[in-house]
C-alpha cells in the first residue's frame, strides 16, 4: 500500500518511507484509507490529511507524525518532563535502574524510550481534557511515532490558526473567554500547557480548537 501523497514522492526521498511506515499500520487496522496531503511540516513533527475508513463515521482524520529525532529540536525539553512519570507506549509505568541509566546516558534503547515517552504522554494527556470537555481534537488512536486525531477543516484545507486571522472586538471577545475556560480545565486536571499560543488555536466555524501538547507539564509535581 502506497498512500497517494508518498506516490507523488521521489522513491529516494525519506519522507516517503518514513509516511508508509508510519501510517501503515493504521491502514491495515482500516482506521485511514488514504493520505492525501501535508497539511504542516515541522522540525519536529509533519501533519497530514488523512481519508477516513467509511466505519470511523467521519471523512478525514489529521495524522501527526513524529521525526525519528525530534528531541533535537526541542528546546528545554527537561523542562517540560520534570515531575512525570516515566511510561511505555502503552502508557504502563517504567520503573528500573537500567531505564534511567539508558535514558542518563542516551543510549539507542534510552532515546527510543525518551521519544516514546514523549509521545504517549501528549496522546495520553490529549485523551484526558478531551474527555473532561477540553477544546481540543478527538484522540483516535496513536501508535510508533504517530497519533491519530479528528481533522479541523475540510476538503479544501485545514483550520487556520488565531495568528492568521484577524477577529472583530466583538468576535475575538467570548473566544479570548472560551480559551481562559480551557487554560481553567486543564488546571483543574492539573496540567498547564507549555507553549499556548495564537499559533497553537485553530479557528473554525466560530469556535477555537487548542493543538500541540507535547510541551504540556504537570502543575503538582514540575518545579519549574
């Protein structure tokens, strides 16, 4: 299976197999059927337009894909970690001296689990405030360096972000008041997302979507 957007791809070109793998899975479990476009490119992370399988009950599913070494773009991402707990792909917990040493001393085995970490904890956090309410996409499933997630926009493109438009007084007023009730919500489930910003909003259809918590921290236990 080749998705339309890799065919167009030089076969050479890493972003080609890096999409099919990632994504791969994710086709033969019929959650996608097609990727049709990159919808962000990132240092750390690509976003494409998926084609949702007919049972998912929706057309497009956005796919966030993570690059193998995204944690070198990442700035202060200690900061970030401190205070969580340190689990696996499957969201069980990691204890053990040989981890923390691997993860010390940046080892191969160290960097997967760093990457997976980070990874499973913006999916695992995302699933939490979407479930208490949160403006934020619906997690669909997450796997690898992947996460799957509801799509904002349509067929002919994705939501902008707050830093692309401009609002009204009186539009951009019970929006600046939606969003202090999310940065409340997440408080109220003890998180405080790290990089919340215009460029981090979608608009659509009147309403905001809050993107990107990778950089989101725990307020109980992280000293910074």
């Amino acid at each position: 299976w080749v998705p339309s957007y890799a065919a167009v791809l030089d076969p050479r070109h890493h972003e080609r197999w890096w999409l099919i793998e990632s994504v791969g899975p994710f086709y033969r479990d019929e959650i996608i059927t097609d990727v049709t476009r990159l919808v962000k490119g990132g240092k750390e992370a690509n976003v494409y337009a998926c084609d949702a399988h007919p049972d998912m009950g929706t057309d497009l599913i956005a796919a966030k894909l993570y690059r193998p070494r995204m944690l070198r773009n990442l700035k202060n991402d200690a900061v970030y970690k401190a205070g969580r707990q340190l689990r696996d792909e499957e969201g069980k917990q990691l204890k053990g001296r040989r981890v923390k040493l691997a993860l010390r001393k940046k080892t191969k085995f160290g960097k997967e689990v760093d990457i997976q970490w980070w990874i499973g904890n913006e999916y695992r956090t995302q699933s939490v405030l979407y479930e208490e309410g949160a403006d934020v996409p619906r997690p669909i499933a997450h796997q690898g360096n992947t996460i799957l997630m509801e799509y904002i926009g349509d067929e002919y493109g994705p939501a902008p972000t707050l830093s692309e438009i401009s609002l009204s007084r009186e539009e951009a007023e019970p929006l600046f008041e939606r969003v202090m009730a999310n940065v409340a919500l997440m408080l109220d489930n003890h998180y405080v997302h790290g990089d919340l910003s215009a460029y981090n909003i979608l608009y659509w259809e009147g309403k905001i979507t809050i993107i990107d918590f990778p950089q989101i921290v725990e307020a109980r236990h992280n000293p910074h």
